[in-house]
C-alpha cells in the first residue's frame, strides 16, 4: 500500500521561509519521480515543482523559479520543498505526489489517486 505524507506547512509573513517534508513508503522512493503541487479553493491544481528520480531533472513553475528549491534524500525516502521569500499568492493547500511524469519544462500529475498524500496547508500573511 502506497502511503504519501506531507509535513511542514503553517502560517507565516510574506518575506518568510517554509520547508515541507514529504515521506513515502510501500513504492521504490529511490526510482520514483516527486513532485510538489499545490491548490487553491476554485482553482486546479499546479505543478509547483518536480524533481526525477535521479535528481538530474527538475522542473520549477515560473512564479516559483529562483525562491523554492526542490530536493530528495533517497535514503530516507523522503523529499523537500524548501520555500523562501514567500508571497501572499503562495497560500494554498501543498500536495507531494510520487511518479509524476517530469521534465525540465513540466511536471504531469500521476494518473493515480493512491500516489498523493493528503496535503498540508501554507498559509502566508502580511
């Protein structure tokens, strides 16, 4: 059984830091792409940042690109969504998904709802 679990997520000022955490089990953690992707009420959902399974593909949404940065520590399956410098428009609920298809242009939802986890919400403030 395929268990994704996010952590990290909470409330703070524009201008702060973030870093989410985001374990696997019951899949190859270490042959499997990850991917973080967030939402907001009444919208769809979007590939924040994805990150392959070697780690020499990583894929960063424009209005993310120079303050998060994506990494993955194979050993403890477990990846992360560092997030500096952040904007009220980064508010939303942060869902980590394994096996998202990825490249240096885009990053692709799996196809399989037992690849997500359940979300961790950033809230950030003025």
């Amino acid at each position: 059984q395929v268990q994704v679990v996010e952590s990290g997520g909470g409330l703070v000022q524009a201008g702060g830091s973030l870093r989410l955490s985001c374990t696997a089990s019951g899949l190859p953690v270490a042959r499997s792409n990850i991917g973080w992707f967030r939402q907001v009420p009444g919208k769809e959902r979007e590939g924040v940042s994805c990150i392959s399974w070697t780690g020499g593909i990583i894929f960063y949404a424009d209005s993310v690109k120079g303050r998060f940065t994506i990494s993955r520590d194979n050993v403890n399956n477990t990846a992360y969504l560092q997030m500096n410098s952040l904007k009220l428009e980064d508010t939303a609920m942060y869902y980590c998904a394994a096996n998202p298809a990825v490249s240096n242009t885009m990053c692709r939802p799996p196809p399989s709802s037992r690849f997500w986890g359940q979300g961790t919400q950033v809230t950030v403030s003025s």
